[in-house]
DNA sequence: ATAGGCCTGGAC
DNA sequence: GTCCAGGCCTAT
C-alpha cells in the first residue's frame, strides 16, 4: 500500500504503537530480506528505544535512543501488522520488531521486498528527496524549474523522488488526469499554466487519499476508486472516451487520450 | 531510454 | 503455464 498517504497512514500506526517501546528482539522471518538487514545489524538493535517515528516522502524512519535509525521502505507492496502480547503474527510476516512489552511491530510484506536498514548516528538516512508531493513547497515554481530542458516525459518525471517526493505509479496518472495533461508530453514543453494544473492535481489528489486513508486502494461505491488507473478500456469519468495504457519507462501509463492533451 | 533483477501472489 | 503488480537499483 506505498505512495506518500498509504504510509503515511501506516507510519502513524507505527507510532501510535511503539513510541517509547524498547526492543526486545529482532527478528528476520525471510532470508530475502537480509540483503537490506543483515543477521549482526538485526541483533545489535536489541535494547535500544524508539524516541520517533518519523515519515519522509515514502520512507518511515524510527529514531532510536542510542542515535541511530532503522528506515524502512514499502516498496510494492509492503504494511505494518501490529500484535498483542501472545498474539501470531499475520501472513506474509518478514520483519517482526518484538518489544519488551510483549507487542509486535511487524513488517508484512508477500513478495519479500521491502528494505529494512540500520542507519548509524551521523550517517545519511536517505537519498536526495525533492519537496513532499503534498505541501505548498511543491509548487509550480519548483516543477517549472525541474521540467525546464528535460526531454523526458512528464509522468516519468513525476516519478522522479529527487523532484518531487511521494508520488508513485497510480497517483501520477490519477493527477495528470485531474490536469488534463498528456503523460506523454516532454517536460520541457509543458506550458507554465500546465505546470499550475498538475502541481494542483498532485496536492488534490494527496490531499483526498491523505483524508481517506483505507479506502482509496479499495473497491467500492464511495466514488473515490481511480478515475483512470486500471480503466484501460473502460469509458474516461469526464468523456467518455475509452481509457489506454501504455508503458513508459517500464511502468503502466492510464490516461484518456480524447481529454488530455 | 530501455531491460533486467529482486520476490510472491493473483488474474487469466 | 503467462502476464502483471503500488519501487527502485544497476547495467547497457
């Protein structure tokens, strides 16, 4: 469940359930996930605190007493189970952050991709991140300036973490549909009143999954499902027009070719 | 710019 | 069986 709101609702779930907790054991459930938590790195956590657990872009970062951190990413696929004293631990369970209380924090994750990593005090947590897709500092001045001279298409471009932090495959189409923009237009030569548009999708469509945090992903009749991604074929919500995918830099485009341009 | 790799599961 | 998947990294 991983852009910018689904972990942002997870990373409060994580707060709300090991603020203050001390780590009693970690433990690796699947041999993938060592490539990213080593054995030694997984066992030297044991006693320490979790002061706060913070959220940049898609990455959760529990800060540790001692000073250092263990940052997590959900890639494709990843959330947080939390158990009670006792309890088992849900399916597909890879990382399971065991407390002195008795409570789990524990990383689900079925294809095993997720990346668990110690950060030393002082070290870098994380690689070079542009503004978060959802705040005024992601405005039209910031993306006109990151599009200006690229030739590369805009959605991609959108998908780009050190312009714009957050952003992933179902919500750049979602937003370049809001915009009315063509996913396919070079960024140079996206016109500035197109920038405005798609900087106001970005923050509409963050702000409407941010305020639902369970139910956007879902079926159902809430009217908030995708207006284009994974319609291919099906009519456009504004035109009628029968929505396409293509691929663009390996990853499925939605959009309605009759209405954005 | 594109392809492949990492993993597993679900749809067909 | 095949293809596809909410991400990101590396190699070509």
């Amino acid at each position: 469940m991983p852009e910018l709101p689904e972990v942002e609702a997870a990373s409060r779930i994580a707060r709300r359930a090991v603020r203050g907790e001390t780590i009693a054991e970690v433990e690796v459930l699947h041999p993938a996930q060592r490539r990213s938590l080593p054995r030694r790195a997984a066992q030297a956590l044991a006693g320490d605190r979790v002061t706060r657990v913070a959220r940049r872009a898609k990455y959760q970062v529990l800060h540790l007493a001692s000073g250092r951190s263990l940052v997590v990413h959900f890639r494709m696929a990843g959330d947080w189970g939390v158990t009670s004293p006792g309890e088992s631990l849900p399916r597909h369970s890879r990382v399971a952050l065991r407390f002195t209380s008795g409570r789990a924090l524990v990383l689900v994750d079925p294809r095993a991709l997720c990346t668990v990593t110690v950060v030393e005090a002082g070290d870098r947590p994380l690689p070079e991140l542009g503004p978060e897709a959802d705040r005024p500092s992601f405005s039209a001045a910031h993306l006109g300036r990151a599009l200006r001279d690229r030739a590369t298409a805009i959605k991609p471009l959108l998908l780009d973490q050190s312009i714009v932090a957050g952003i992933g495959n179902i919500y750049a189409s979602e937003a370049l549909w809001r915009a009315r923009l063509d996913p396919r237009r070079p960024g140079r030569d996206v016109q500035p009143a197109e920038v405005k548009r798609v900087v106001a999708a970005v923050h509409r469509v963050m702000r409407e999954a941010l305020a639902h945090p369970e139910r956007y992903y879902q079926d159902g009749e809430d009217g908030l499902r995708f207006r284009v991604y994974d319609r291919e074929g099906q009519p456009c919500r504004r035109c009628r027009g029968p929505i396409q995918r293509i691929t663009q830099a390996g990853r499925s485009t939605y959009w309605c070719p009759a209405c954005q341009r």
